[in-house]
C-alpha cells in the first residue's frame, strides 16, 4: 500500500540482501520509522514487543527471524533453539507457529551449507503467498459488500465496522479485514468504515485510522463500547474483522472485544464476516476453547500513549495508583455468531463442514 506516495509492504529485504526491514508500528501513527532486524534477537523482540504484530506478519516475520538465526549457526541444535525461542513470543496467532513449521520443512533435511538460501526462498515466498491470499480475500469479500450495498437505497455509502487493525499493516499487504474495503474503495464504490480504538493498545485508533486515511477510504473512530449502540440504530450494514487462531468449527480468536461486537451484530441482525487466510486456521483445534489467550502486562490497560498538544509522545496513568488490571488479549467469538469466513478460496460457513468444503484436502487429516 501506498504511504506519502510510497509503495510499502510491512516487511522486506534490506538493500545488503540479507537483513530485513519493517515499520515500528509501536510508533505509529504519530511517526513513520523502519526498523532493520539483523539476528534473531531483534526478530523476537520486533514480535515481543509489537513492533510488528497481526496474525499474517508475526508469522513471515518469524520466518525472516528463523533466517537470521540460521545465517549465525545453521546446526540442528541452533534451528531449534531458535524456532523455541521464536515460538515462545506470543501465544495465540497460530500463523507464528505455522510460519516455523513451514520454514523447517524447507531446510530440515538440508545440509548445513544449503539452509540459509533455501530458508530466505521460503520465507520469500510465504510472503508473497500472504500478499496473494490477501489480495483474494479482498476480491472474495468484495462480492459480498456489492450485494449489500445493492440492497442500500442509490448513493448511500455502506457502513462497515471493524475491530483492531487487520489491515496491511497487520498483514504483508492489503490486510485481511480491510482488502475487500480496498478493493471497493479502489472501485468506486461508496464505503465508510467505523473503526472500533480496541483497547488497550488502540490498534484501531492508531493503525486502522492511520491506514484508511493513508489510502483516502472515509473513516470514523469510536470508542469500542460504541459499536452496539451504532448496530442498533442501523448505522452499521456489516462488520468484518480479522483473526488470530481459527480452529477446525469456525470458532475465531481475535483481539479483545471481537465477542461483544459479535453478540450485539447477532442482536441487531448485522451481518458478522471474520477475514482469514489459511494460515490462520488451526486444523488441530476441534473449537476455540483451547486456543490459548495472550495475558499482557497490566500497564497496557492502566496507562495510555498519545501526542500532547505540544507534540510529544507522552505515557499517561489513567486509575489510581494501585488498582489492580487484568489484560486477557484476545478472545474467542464462537463459530455460531459468525455469519460466514471470508478466506483467499472463498467464503464458507463458520463450522467444520464449511471450512472443509473449502479445504478438502483437510478431510483425510482434520477433526470431522
Ligand atoms: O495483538 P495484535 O495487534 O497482534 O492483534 C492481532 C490483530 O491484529 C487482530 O486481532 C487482528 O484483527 C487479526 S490479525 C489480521
């Protein structure tokens, strides 16, 4: 996507051919700044810390990390050293995990001379594969707000809401969520998007926003409790949100708050897509109960980052000093309160059967 007239994708090669780059989106929105990672230290601190964050990147970034680690010691023992270690940095998008098991099926029976190029060529193509799922989730998604938007009297925009940011900047490009906004956007055709702030880290206020403003597509923030009482009013005509861990019935985790929205769209009858690409479903989950939910550190909830009027990035308290926080990260919107998963082969109910008629290739090895 386009920053300041800039083509950018989220992560790439530095110029020296093997030291990678991304954008600090712990800066965001106020700066624009990249980073370079050159070890696999600073691939797991770069997912740690939420310099890059968003199911699809934490995984090609892992895989760019596992690239790293092996240009310093390409034995075995280092290659799972460092898959623990970069396996270990956040617990619920499965894609970090995915992402690893690819990159070891690509060099594992390698010799040690040959890992390095053949694990920079996978984790090149995963991140071309990612841009091209998205870019299908898009043209997928896109069908379904047409039809909706058919539906709406002549010139009237269609009000979609999202939750965090699943957008490119969450992704390698186009963002799962967002790419059939783009794509309709790009078309002419009249969207505007609520974009829920998503405490505590506020990737909506500060991502969603700074994408969607970025590419020119109409945008309102509101504050995540506000999203039912839009839906109410029947100032919301669909909402699609991303995923971290989608297991085998449809079940979806996603960013804090995703269920809320998800119970109010049933309520008021708004139709409830979760954008996901392949890498994002866990085969080996039969529902979502067991998919692990990210506990943070509770200053994330007790304190707030922004710009001051003078133009400093400053860190507030807002409880009082010693209330105790709790930080669950994400939570689990059961398969039944999803209207439909919208994937890079099309859009499918939100239950086992409809993930299957999707990937049948899952049938022999996946729960029935
Ligand atoms: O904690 P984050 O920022 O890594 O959260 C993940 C997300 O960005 C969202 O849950 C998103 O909607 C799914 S990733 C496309």
């Amino acid at each position: 996507m386009r920053i300041n007239g800039r083509q950018y994708q989220t992560i790439w090669l530095s110029e020296d051919g093997w030291s990678v780059e991304i954008i600090d989106q712990t800066r965001l929105p106020h700066i624009f700044a990249t980073v370079r990672l050159s070890s696999l230290e600073d691939a797991a601190r770069a997912i740690r810390t939420m310099q890059v964050r968003g199911a699809p990147l934490i995984g090609v970034t892992a895989a760019y990390g596992l690239c790293l680690a092996l240009r310093s010691d390409a034995s075995d023992e280092a290659l799972n050293q460092a898959i623990d270690h970069l396996t270990s940095q956040r617990p619920t998008a499965v894609n970090l995990r995915w992402a690893l098991e690819e990159m070891q099926l690509a060099v594992r029976n390698l010799s040690r001379g040959s890992r390095v190029e053949a694990a920079y060529a996978r984790a090149a193509r995963m991140a071309r594969d990612d841009v091209e799922a998205n870019r299908a989730i898009g043209e997928h998604g896109l069908v379904l707000l047409r039809t909706l938007l058919a539906r709406k009297p002549a010139g009237t925009p269609l009000n979609v809401l999202t939750h965090c940011n699943a957008g490119w900047l969450a992704a390698v490009d186009w963002g799962t969520a967002t790419s059939p906004i783009y794509r309709a956007h790009d078309l002419g055709l009249p969207i505007h998007v609520w974009v829920g702030e998503t405490r505590p880290r506020n990737q909506g206020a500060a991502l969603t926003t700074f994408e969607l403003g970025a590419h020119g597509v109409p945008h309102t923030v509101i504050a995540d409790n506000a999203g039912g009482h839009l839906m109410q009013r029947g100032e919301v005509d669909v909402a699609i949100v991303g995923a971290d861990r989608v297991a085998a019935n449809g079940d979806a985790a996603n960013k804090i708050g995703t269920y809320l929205k998800a119970l109010a769209a049933r309520d008021t009858g708004v139709p409830f897509y979760v954008a996901l690409p392949y890498s994002t479903i866990d085969w080996s989950l039969e529902n979502g109960d067991q998919i692990p939910i990210e506990e943070r550190s509770c200053d994330e909830v007790l304190h707030m980052t922004g710009r001051t009027a003078a133009g400093d990035i400053a860190t507030v308290q807002i409880a009082p000093d010693g209330s105790p926080a709790a930080n669950p990260a994400f939570d689990i919107t059961p398969s039944r309160l999803i209207t439909g998963l919208i994937t890079e082969r099309g859009v499918a109910a939100a239950s086992a059967s409809g993930l299957l008629s999707l990937y049948p290739e899952r049938r022999a090895t996946g729960p029935a």
